[in-house]
C-alpha cells in the first residue's frame, strides 16, 4: 500500500474531524478520496502531510509506520491541500526556486520540467498575485510534482481549472501512474473522479463509508428505469418487487401515455428485468441502466441534508 | 544555506524591503536637509549651540544617526519589517509548502530568523552610512566645522554600529516571535509595535514609582532599575551606553543605565530566547 491509517482520529477542539479513518491507498493507482463538505477529507490529507497531528491512531505510508515527527517520509511524497498558497509578488518560476529549496534537493532544470508539464512555461515570469485561479491551480499540481514524488495528494486539483485544464491534469495524472506513481485526489468534481480514479474512498462524518474498485462499486450499485404504460404500472410494480425484493423501488408518473419505474438493482440484470417483463405480459417502452457515481456518492451520503 | 538563500530571494523581491529602508533613509534626510538649509543659515555662530555641538563633532552626530537608524525609528520599522515576512507567511498560507515537503520546522523558522537578520543588518548598514553621509552634506551645507574626525572617533562609530546592530536585530527577533506565536502579518506587525511602544512606558512608569524619592533628594546617585532589564529597555540602555542614541547625549538623570558588560549579554540572550521561541512554537504548531 502507498498510504493506509487505521483509527485514524482527529478533533478540533471539541468538534469530531475524523473517527476512526481506515483507508488504504493501493500503490501505482490513483485513489478518488470523496465525500460532502466538512466530511474530513482535507484534515485526512493535512494529517498524512504532517501539518497536523493526530489524536489517535496509525498511518502508514510506503509500508512504514509513521508518525508526527517523522518528515522524511514527506521526501517522496508531492502535495497540493486546499488553496494552492504561493508569494503573490514573486513569478511563479522564483515560487518554486524557494519551494525547492525545501525538503528533499531538486535538481535546477526539474522547474522548467513541472512547468512545461502544466503549461505555464510561458507565464512563470509573471508575478503569482496576476494569475488566474486556474493558474495558480496549474502551478500548485507543479509544485506537488517538483520533487518527483512517488506519491502525489491533491486536495480538489481541479477547482478552477477550464475544460481544457481539466483535461490536461487528467492526462498529467494517467501519464504519472503509468510510472508507477500514486496519486490520492480529493475532488468534489465526480464526473471527473469517475473518469480518473481506479479505486474510491468516500468518507462522511470523519469515517470511510466503502471503498474500493470504482467499477465493482458501481456495478453493485447501479439503478434500472423501466417505462411502461400508466395501466400496467401496477403489474409491474409487483414484477420488480418480486425481482428486488429488498430494494427500493419508485414509480414516477410522466402523464397518461406511460409512467416510470425506477429499481435499485444492479446494472448487469438490465435483460433479467425486460424478461421478468417480458414474461409477465408487460411490454416495457423504455429501458435505462443507470449507473454513476454520482448517484453511488448521493446514495452513501443522503442520510443527512447538506450542512 | 539553501533555505537562508531562498529566504534572501523572497525579502530582495519584496516591495516593503525598499519601502522601508527609503523611509529610514528620507526620514534622516528630511531632518539633516532642514537643519543644514534652515537652522544653520539663522544661527551665525551655531557652533557655540548645545544643537551644532550636538550635530557636528562625529561622535555625537554619530549617536544621531544611531538614534535614527538603531532607536526610535530604525528599532521600530526593523520591528514591523521583521513581523511582516514571518507573518506573511501565514497570512498567505504559504508555510504549509516547505513543512509538506518534509522540510525541519526548526531549521525553516531559523533559516528565516538570519535571513531576516542579515537583511536588517544591511539595511541598517547602508542606513548608517547613508546618515553619516548626511552629517557630512549637513554640516557643509550649514558652513560648519566637522572638527574631531580621528581613528578614536572612527573606532567609537564602528563600535556604536555594532552595538546597535545587536539591538536591532534583538527587536527583529521578538517580532519573529510574536508573529510566529500569533500566525498573522498584520497582527504580528500591531502587536510587536504595541509591546515596543508599550513596554518603555510601563518601564518608564515602574521607574518613576521605584525612583520616586530621588526626585526629591538633591545630588541622589542614579540607580539601575529592574524595568531596565525589560527586552526593549535593556536595548535602549546598550544604544545609550555605546552612545549610540540621543540621550546618551543628555547623560543620565533619575536612573543610570545598565553598564555595557551586563546590558550586552542580556540583549544577546533575549534574542537568542525569542528565536528560540519562535522555532518551539513553529515545531508544535498545527498548520491549518
């Protein structure tokens, strides 16, 4: 594993951040870390980065027990928490000429390397303070990436970024685990997530609700839309009770010409539920899987209106 | 050396560097500019004056431009320039970049403490020149005798330079540490310049109470008071002792200053006590 913490607590003051965050980051992949605001996810990263210190538990990293104290694993790791935060008056090459003077030695020419990477090469004489937030975004995934790191935690990297940014930070962030690196991204972003992540964590309320591989998630997840004419809505109600007994199932009427039903079963029995249908003598007009993780991410974390 | 020359390029691009020492400088400048063009000119004979006396030998116009750049003026922007470059750090959330890197707390918070150190030594440095310079212009341009220029002289302005170097940069260090304590540029700069101003009037006080009587007793001995020891005071007496500020000039009047030999060693401890501080607070702070 790159990263795991078990236990993992933290207050702040008397307001609970994180209960008991067990999280495993696999290496060589890149971990979607989700969950609503205020979740934890942002204190999980500042604790993993060692600007805060737990109250309980253990994190490991690269296979290493750690602790508050112990900086030099942060050696191999890259950063981007929150904000990126930068010397509004120095340009963004001298910002990370000063970065770079910290932690682990890097060599002259790595700058001009992270900068091509994130398309600021032509900018990064300017000062920071006349960047665009998407610049400065750009500048913050550089200097996560100055010291090659094996391990790259990005704190919503794409917050502000344009279409064509968004896209090029995909690519970035393939390209890297590609070498084998490992990338941990918090994002409230979840088409983005869904198209860049292999595995995701989604935490609510300081503790991990599931994690795992994005495509075993939503295939258990996933949700069918049947259509089908107002008059055989309730003979079809009691078809995909029968299928699903134990999930929920929804019927939306969309006027006198047919009526939705909408079933919580997974997305691979779209042919067992046409056939039930089928079967019973009810011919379904529509027929939609649906499956993303958006809808996954709302279903795990629906118990509670937004805070 | 990495991190105290990258520190060096964050003051050398920083406007408030220049703004700053151009203050001190124009500050000086404007004094020396009215007394050489006015005051001279209307004082035929000013040499015979308690204020040519005082401004043109080298040694005492020397505990002028000391006053200027190590005293009042120079103590208190060395206090806000010092405040401003840990506390910006903070105020623009930049200090979470070199500790996420696995950069030491410590040796982060004590590479900026010389890095600002030097800086305020130069510029204090070209601030004195710059004055004693002025002195020079002053004393022509108002047609008076500089008189006294020796190797004694020269040693004593070498010595007053260096003397007031240590205060300044005992001042910068206790605004490192309170910006470092209260995580914030524009606090760091109020509360540093409320303690520098605060603490010779609560000195000041305290000594006015401790010395009451002296005020009344004719040819009473001047004492060393406890308030003297105090972080900016026990400055104060080091530039009054050096003749490094105006009141040396005065001379002593309800309370002596403490002597050289135990002002110097408590000024160098308060320094090294406040960076001290500052990198303990820097290595347990939590970095939100």
């Amino acid at each position: 594993m790159a990263v795991a913490t078990r236990g993992l607590s933290k207050r702040y003051g008397r307001q609970p951040a994180l209960l008991g965050l067990d999280m495993s980051v696999p290496r060589g992949k890149v971990y979607g870390f989700l969950g609503p605001n205020g979740s934890g996810k942002t204190t999980t990263l500042r604790l993993l980065t060692g600007l805060l210190r737990p109250d309980a538990g253990q994190m490991w990293m690269f296979g290493e027990q750690f602790g508050w104290g112990d900086r030099r694993r942060l050696f191999r790791v890259g950063s981007l928490i929150e904000t990126p935060a930068f010397y509004p008056y120095l340009s963004g090459r001298d910002n990370l000429r000063v970065l770079a003077a910290a932690g682990p030695a890097t060599p002259p020419d790595r700058i001009e390397a992270v900068l091509g990477y994130v398309g600021l090469g032509e900018r990064s004489k300017s000062p920071v303070g006349t960047y665009s937030l998407g610049m400065k975004q750009r500048l913050g995934v550089a200097a996560a990436m100055l010291s090659d790191p094996d391990l790259l935690i990005l704190d919503e990297p794409a917050n502000g970024l344009d279409p064509g940014g968004m896209v090029a930070l995909r690519e970035t962030l393939r390209w890297l685990t590609s070498l084998g690196k490992t990338v941990l991204i918090s994002s409230h972003l979840l088409a983005e997530v869904e198209q860049l992540a292999d595995v995701v964590g989604i935490i609510d309320r300081g503790r991990l609700l599931r994690e795992g591989l994005i495509d075993d998630l939503l295939r258990a997840s996933g949700e069918i839309r049947v259509r089908v004419a107002v008059e055989e809505m309730p003979r079809a109600a009691e078809v995909l009770r029968r299928l699903a007994p134990d999930k929920p199932l929804y019927g939306i009427d969309n006027g006198p010409q047919a009526g939705w039903f909408q079933v919580s079963v997974e997305t691979g029995r779209t042919a067992e539920v046409n056939r039930a249908l089928a079967e019973a003598g009810i011919y379904a007009t529509g027929l939609e899987a649906r499956s993303s993780l958006e809808q996954f991410f709302l279903q795990l974390t629906a118990h509670e209106a937004p805070r | 050396m990495r991190l105290i020359h990258a520190e060096l390029i964050k003051m050398r691009h920083r406007t408030m560097t220049y703004v700053l020492l151009a203050t001190q400088i124009g500050v000086m400048a404007f004094v020396f500019v009215v007394v050489g063009l006015i005051v001279g000119p209307l004082l035929a004979d000013v040499r015979d004056l308690p204020l040519g006396q005082a401004l043109v030998p080298l040694r005492a116009s020397g505990a002028i431009v000391g006053d200027f750049v190590f005293g009042g003026l120079g103590s208190l922007l060395a206090v806000i320039y010092a405040g401003a470059m840990v506390g910006a750090d903070y105020s623009w959330g930049v200090v979470r970049n070199p500790i996420a890197r696995g950069e030491s707390r410590e040796v982060y918070m004590l590479a900026k403490a010389v890095a600002i150190g030097l800086v305020v030594a130069l510029g204090a440095a070209i601030a004195f020149v710059a004055g004693m310079l002025m002195v020079v212009i002053t004393a022509l341009t108002a047609g008076l005798d500089l008189g006294g220029f020796t190797l004694d002289t020269l040693l004593q302005l070498v010595g007053g330079w260096g003397l007031g170097t240590l205060v300044l940069l005992e001042r910068a260090a206790i605004a490192i540490a309170v910006a470092t304590l209260l995580r914030s540029q524009l606090a760091g700069i109020v509360v540093a310049i409320v303690l520098y101003v605060a603490e010779p009037i609560i000195a000041n006080v305290a000594m006015a109470v401790g010395q009451f009587g002296q005020l009344f007793t004719p040819g009473a001995t001047p004492a060393v008071h406890w308030s003297q020891f105090l972080p900016f005071s026990v400055g104060s007496s080091v530039l009054n002792e050096g003749y490094v500020a105006l009141p040396a000039l005065m001379g002593e009047m309800f309370v002596a200053n403490v002597p050289l030999v135990q002002a110097v060693p408590v000024v160098l401890a308060y320094g090294a006590a406040a960076i001290g501080l500052a990198m303990l607070v820097m290595r347990r702070q939590e970095l939100t």
